[in-house]
C-alpha cells in the first residue's frame, strides 16, 4: 500500500503541473494580445483623424464655395451702383457690400484656421502611421516568439500528460477513482503531507490512531477533519 501512496503523491503532483501551463499558456498569449491592443488602438486613432481631417476639408470646402459666392455678389453689387439712381438704392447697396465683406473675411479667417486645424491633424496621422509602422514590426516579432513559447509549454506538457499516463497504468482502479473523487472538491490539495501531526490541507491537528497509521503507510488515510489523503513526508519519517 506503501507503494500506492507514494504513487498517488506523484501523481498529485503531475497534476498540480499540468494545471499550471493554463496560467503560463495565458501569461504568453497575453504578451501578444497586449501588442494587438496597442495596434488597435492606433488604427483607432488614425480612423478618427482620418474622419476629422475629412470633416475639415468639408468644412473649408464650404467656406470657399461660400467665399465665392460673395465675391461674385460684389461683383454684382459693384455693376448695380454704377447704375444707381436715388440716395436710398445707393446706400442699400453700399449696406450690402459691407455685410458681403464682412462676410469675406469672416470666411477668409475660418479657411485659415480651417487649414492649419486640417495641417495639425495631418501631422498627428502621419506621427500615429509611423507609430503603427512600429508597433507592427513589434507584433510580427511578438507572435514569432509567443508561437514559439507556446510550442515549447506544447512539448512540456505533452511529456508531463505521457508521464501521467504511464503512471496512472501503475494505480489501481478503485485507488484511483477514490483521488479523483477528491480531487473533484480539493484539486490540487488532494493529496496533503502531515507535519508536526497536522494536516496541511486544513491545518488541523489529527489524532494519534490517525497518525499512526499514516506512519506505517500500511493503507490510504484521509484527513478526519477535511477528508484529504494524507501522507508523511521523509524528513518527517526521520524525526
């Protein structure tokens, strides 16, 4: 039985290995989803700006269409007042030309600020586009190395998963059903060393007849408190 125990151990050990290459599987991907991130982020901004920029050629667009339109209506309003005839048309067309150029330079201001909004915005694009130059050359390489990484944990834990197998050949049946039942509640603290006569699953301190027998090994003894498999570890065995 002695024999049992120890593989049981084992066993819980592989299997506290094997549970570990989930976290370090999602350790590596998230290197390479964290760069992925990133890239979307820029594509993002640039999408933006690209939106911006367009809005703002609509919008300087109009102002010139408007610019023109006002100095064709000058031009009108000029042939109008070499043909005036009373005092009372004259000013109503000078009135009109003042509103016209007001407008005129109104429309000139907005085009310039229009322009250099437009130039700015162009300048941040083409900083974000150099950034995402970068941030691709760093995804190509992360994905070679997490690919890599990830291949490597494969291996391991295809070893460890044959290690598993051959060892769970080695277990009887009804020994080995009897971990699993546990192991559905306590995982990895299934099976659980005793030291200074407590059990290390709950901390609680087990009686003498239950000690005694996880001493002699002589068959499985589970914890009377928590209901893990308890064993003596060698340092213990020596003390």
């Amino acid at each position: 039985m002695k024999q049992f125990i120890e593989q049981l151990v084992e066993l819980s050990k592989i299997d506290k290995d094997i549970d570990a290459f989930e976290p370090k599987i999602a350790e590596t991907k998230a290197r390479l989803e964290k760069v992925e991130k990133e890239k979307r982020t820029i594509e993002a901004a640039i999408k933006q700006l690209n939106d911006e920029i367009q809005e703002c050629e609509l919008k300087k667009r109009k102002n010139e269409l408007h610019l023109q339109e006002l100095a064709e209506k000058l031009e009108e309003l000029s042939k109008k007042s070499a043909n005036v005839k009373t005092e009372k048309e004259a000013k109503a067309i000078s009135l009109e030309e003042e509103i016209a150029k007001e407008q005129i330079s109104f429309a000139n201001e907005e085009i310039a600020r229009l322009e250099n909004l437009c130039e700015t915005k162009l300048e941040e694009k083409e900083a974000l586009e150099n950034q995402l130059k970068e941030i691709e050359e760093k995804l190509e390489k992360t994905k070679e190395s997490v690919e890599a990484e990830l291949r490597d944990i494969e291996d391991e834990r295809t070893k460890v998963f044959e290690k598993k197998q051959e060892l769970v050949s080695k277990i009887p049946q009804k020994i080995l059903a009897f971990y699993e039942k546990i192991r559905r509640w306590a995982g990895n603290s299934a099976v659980v060393p005793v030291k200074k006569q407590a059990c290390m699953g709950c901390f609680m301190k087990i009686n003498d007849k239950t000690f005694s027998k996880v001493i002699k090994a002589e068959e499985i003894v589970t914890c009377p408190h928590c209901g893990r498999i308890l064993y003596l570890e060698k340092e213990e065995e020596t003390v």
